[in-house]
C-alpha cells in the first residue's frame, strides 16, 4: 500500500492516528522533510550507503543507478528520494505505481525528462504490467518503444529517453517482479526508528514549527510513536495544540500524557482502534483464532484497514498471532488490556495452534 494511498479526503475523519495522512498532514510534512541527506535522521546504513553512490556518480558526472527504497509506510521514502535529486541539482518528477495504468502514461512522463532529472514511483510494486515491461527497456536503454495503430498495420516507434535516475519505493518489496527488481542498481532497506532517532526528529520537527519542546516531553511522545517518524511529527502537533489551548504552550512529559490521553494513545502508541481490535479479539472471541473479517466486521472496519493499519504494529509488539487458523491474542495482549489470560497460556504461545 502506498503512503499516501489510504488518505480519506479532507474533510473525512481519520479512523486512527496510525492511518495515512490527509491532505492537510501531507503539507505539514512536506515542511518537515529534509533537503541533504546530512540531515536526514536514523537509518545510518541506509545513508551511508545511498550517500557513496551520489558521491561517486557526481564525481564521474553521470546519473547514479536506479535506486529501489522498501520498508513499511512512514519512515522517509519519499523524502530520500527528494533528497537524492537535492544532492544531485536535478529536478524530481513524482508518480505512483496505480497511477501508471497504460504504457502511454509513462511514455508521456519519459518523454519529457531532462537528463540527470529523479523519477520518483511511489509503491512501483502496483505498476501496470504493459507500463512496467516499458519500464524495462528504459531502465537499461534510455530507450522507448511505442506502437502506433492497431493489428498488422501496428508499428513500433522507437523513442530515446534522456538518462535519469528511477528512485522506486515500495512497501512490498516481495511484491515487486524479479526481471524489475533486478534493474536497481542499488536497494536499501529502511527499518523502524529506535526512540532515542525520534527524538532527534522530534527535536528537529519542533524547532521548525517554533515549538517549545522539552527533553522529557520529547521521550514521551518518541515512545509511542511505533517506531515512525511520521507519526512522531503528527503526534507532535496534536500535543502542540494541546500545550497551546490548556497548558502554557510548552510540550513537556505531563502536557505530552496528557494530551495523548485525549486523543486515545497510550503508553504503548496503541489508539481507539488498534484497542478495538484487540478488546474484539479477547472479549467477543476468547482470544482466537479468528479470520481478520469477522474481525474487521466486530470493530466496524474494513479488512484491509485492520490488517494493514492494525496488524503490522500488534504484531510487532507481540501482542497478536497471525496463525494458519486466524488471528490470536498473546498474553501480552490480555494483560494490555487488563484481563488474566486463559489457563495454559501464560506465555501467548500454547494455544496458537490447538
């Protein structure tokens, strides 16, 4: 799924805090994001990396190689891709993967390159097949063909495509065909930020938007923000207008509980519905296993939303299973919620797969 692609519209309420952005969050974000990769926080192997193939390319002065970024949602793809046409002076031209339905729509997009210019496709997992074998030939070549007419009268015209840097991110990098896959020259995988990253985010996100921030209120908010920095900045402006309208204006540690309270996020960074999800499981089915569609209907969601939005960070957490027969509550989802676990289960694990 892309990162934005789960975005409601603008006047849409948000089914969590965990959700993808809407229009509103993706401007604030776009203020956030940084220009060099100097400044760009966590991910050191990731940088270290991608930093010597821009270094290298620029001193032989030719476009780097194709640049493929996977991880899960949230954690800067999108903006180190901005930040690899930053250091290299180019401009970006930005497209998602469902967005290039017909071969034609990315003929018109190559078309129109500049030499030394960054492609970015967002989730380049979901492109259309007819556009992703075009995609081939561009990758390699610098090269196009496109047919014109229909039948045998069809003709194929061969076009030339200035060189470029395609930068595809995706959140499924299994998803992705081998024969394209293989076309990056170079793949860096993102992982999920320690609390101690977040705060320099955090820190850094404040002083942009002048917000008093203090270092415990910082660790508060850095804890419960799943281990992503863009939930980390949306946190943060819910707590600035918190700290704005009850408190003094300054984001500490008791002003940062506080205001998570109101907007239902606990000290684990689970909110209303990643709750709902877990309360469902334990109260109404024991505990489980239970198919994520009775589960998604007993909350009141869609599946994709629960398996997606939900899922990924309960079972990081490890307070639910994903098992052949459905999903389970581990103990440390009963105890999450207060509740002793059943007999036998004292450690999550013995009832997986009765």
């Amino acid at each position: 799924m892309s990162e934005h692609d789960a975005a409601a519209g603008p006047d849409a309420e948000p089914t969590s805090l965990s959700a993808l952005p809407e229009t509103e969050e993706r401007e604030f974000e776009t203020t956030l994001r940084p220009r060099k990769l100097a400044e760009f926080v966590g991910q050191p192997r990731v940088r270290e990396q991608l930093g010597l193939v821009l270094e290298s390319a620029k001193r032989r002065g030719v476009p780097p190689d194709h640049v493929l970024l996977s991880g899960p949602p949230g954690l800067g793809k999108t903006s180190l891709s901005m930040i690899i046409a930053s250091e290299l002076d180019s401009a970006i031209r930005i497209t998602s993967g469902p967005a290039l339905e017909r071969a034609g729509d990315l003929a018109a997009m190559l078309s129109n390159l500049v030499e030394g210019d960054v492609l970015f496709i967002d989730e380049i997992h979901r492109i259309a097949r007819p556009a992703e074998e075009m995609l081939y030939l561009a990758m390699e070549d610098f090269r196009v063909d496109v047919v014109v007419g229909k039948g045998p009268g069809a003709t194929s015209i061969p076009l030339e495509v200035a060189p470029f840097t395609l930068v595809g991110a995706t959140t499924r990098s299994g998803a992705l065909t081998g024969p394209l896959r293989d076309r990056f020259g170079f793949t860096g995988h993102m992982e999920f930020y320690e609390p101690i990253e977040l705060e320099q985010v955090l820190r850094r996100s404040a002083a942009i938007l002048g917000v008093p921030l203090e270092a415990d209120g910082a660790e508060e908010i850095a804890g419960r923000s799943r281990g992503t920095p863009r939930i980390a900045n949306r946190l943060l402006r819910r707590v600035r207008d918190y700290a704005e309208v009850r408190a003094d204006g300054r984001v500490t540690r008791e002003t940062a509980q506080a205001a998570l309270e109101v907007y239902d996020v606990d000290e684990w960074g689970l909110d209303r519905l990643d709750r709902a999800v877990l309360g469902a499981l334990v109260r109404s089915f024991g505990g489980g296993p239970v198919g994520v569609s009775t589960l998604a209907v007993a909350v009141g969601e869609e599946s994709s939303t629960v398996e997606e939005v939900c899922e990924p960070y309960l079972v990081r957490i490890g307070m639910l299973a994903r098992t052949p027969r459905g999903r389970v509550a581990t103990a440390s989802a009963w105890q999450h919620l207060g509740l002793p676990p059943p007999r036998g289960t004292s450690d999550g694990t013995q009832s997986l797969f009765d």
